[in-house]
C-alpha cells in the first residue's frame, strides 16, 4: 500500500500522540519496506510512468555534468565524479536507484558506504552506470516495474526472459540489435570485458556479467542515434551511434555498425507492462 505525505490534521495528532503517550512521528508505513526512502512523486507515483519522462531525466543530468559529449576524444584528466555537487549527485544515483538495504545504496562518487575516500585509481570498483540507469528509470515513475540493480547484467537478463515468457511484471523487453530501431526512452547495452564477445543468443546468462547500457535519447538524424549513460569519462556523458538507414544498431547479417562497441541487445521500454 502507498505511503502518502500526511494531512495538516492528521501531522497535529501525531505530535499531540507524541506529547501525550511519547509515540513516534513517523507513522510506521515510512519505516517499512526497501523503497521508503523514494520520494512519493515516483514512488506511488504521481504521473504515469513514460518515456518522455525518461528522457527528460537523462537530459537534465546530462546538462548538470556540463553537457560533455564523448565521440572518441582524447581522455580528460579531470574525474567530474569527485568534483564538489557532482560526487553528490552520484550518491543519489545510489541511494535512490537501489533499495535502501543494497550494500552500495551509501556509495557516491567518491566514497564507500563507510564515508571513506576511496583512491581514483579505483573507481572501477564503484561503477555507477547501472546505479544511473536504476535512478532514471525510478525517477521517472517505473515504481516496482523497473528491475533496479548495481549491475547492468540484471535487467539485461530480466528483458530477455520477458521476451522469452519466463518473466512477467517487468517494463522492458529485449530485441535483437537488427531486428528492432531503437527510439527514444529505450536502452541500448553491450558486454564488457570478458563479456565483450556475448551476443543475443547468449541472454539470459547462469550468472552476472560486466556490461554497459545507454539511454537513448535522440533517433532523429539519419545514420546515427543520441545516447546518454552514466560513468563515462566519470561523467553522465552524451555519445552518437552509428546505425542503419532504418535506424538498427546491426545490418540483416547481425554484422553490429558501431566500430567501438559490440551491442547485444536493445531492452525496449515499454509504457505499461507487457501483457497488462
């Protein structure tokens, strides 16, 4: 059941309650549950989930890094996620992307969930790409419709046991990189590392794997879509990926157009859930 902020009326009886009997002020629907610490806009939420919202939020935090763009220039020796009223921003992608309970939901852009300043050297430790996506997604209003996770790997595989029927509930689906043109609200996602070589066919997966995804948020202009995702460069950062005259990250063969990374999957987002 929905929690929702309390009437004037009802406040004064729970501070006259506390002045009389020594009972709590917060009423006990706050204290209960991983999601309390949502706000009510997205929790309950107040505006039907939409993908226009998604885009609206990838944007937004796009301009509050600086607007980078990243089409393969050089390296910046600035880290944006440790800057003052960034490495902030960064905790909040934690906080509020996860569950409260999740170890890393006290993590920002610069300190572990004990508040210690961990070297920059080893920030891949603390990757917050997925943390974005997740705060994105829960912003937006997908309430318990979004498979949340610190790793992309989670909702990568939840979308294609949604495609497959093996799963029910969740606000995305997967779709093969030549099958489906990505528009905007959508996530496009590739493996990294050890995981670089994994393709469609190879989803779900037994077990977690290092991936990325990025939020689309432009298929206007032809031969190219505007994406935006979480610790690139340290940063929420824009990039454009080539793509098909009908706008597929792979031509009919499979054969993937980007020249820097291998995309797997496109997780299509969906306004309401599947089915529903």
């Amino acid at each position: 059941m929905a929690c929702f902020p309390s009437s004037g009326h009802n406040r004064l009886a729970r501070i006259l309650r506390v002045i009389m009997f020594g009972m709590p002020l917060v009423s006990g629907c706050s204290e209960l549950g991983p999601n309390s610490h949502i706000p009510p806009f997205a929790r309950v939420p107040y505006e039907p989930f939409s993908r226009a919202a998604v885009v609206a939020i990838a944007l937004r935090e796009w301009r509050l890094f600086g607007s980078p763009v990243n089409d393969g220039d050089r390296e910046d020796a600035i880290k944006p996620e440790r800057e003052p009223g960034l490495w902030q921003r960064v905790g909040e992608y934690w906080w509020l992307g996860l569950s409260r309970d999740a170890p890393e939901a006290g993590w920002t852009g610069k300190h572990d969930g004990h508040g210690k300043v961990f070297p920059p050297e080893d920030d891949g430790e603390y990757a917050w790409s997925a943390a974005f996506v997740s705060y994105v997604m829960r912003i937006a209003g997908a309430g318990d419709t979004f498979p949340y996770a610190a790793d992309h790997a989670l909702y990568i595989n939840a979308a294609k046991r949604m495609t497959l029927g093996t799963a029910h509930g969740w606000l995305v689906t997967a779709e093969r990189p030549e099958a489906y043109a990505p528009i905007p609200g959508d996530l496009i996602c590739h493996g990294r590392g050890r995981a670089a070589s994994l393709r469609y066919d190879d989803l779900p997966t037994a077990e977690l794997f290092p991936a990325h995804c990025d939020i689309v948020v432009d298929s206007s202009q032809p031969g190219q879509i505007e994406v935006i995702g979480g610790n690139i460069r340290d940063a929420v950062t824009m990039q454009h990926v080539p793509v098909t005259a009908d706008g597929r990250l792979a031509r009919p063969d499979g054969v993937v157009l980007d020249q820097e990374r291998t995309w797997m999957a496109v997780l299509r987002v969906h306004e309401t859930v599947t089915g529903s």
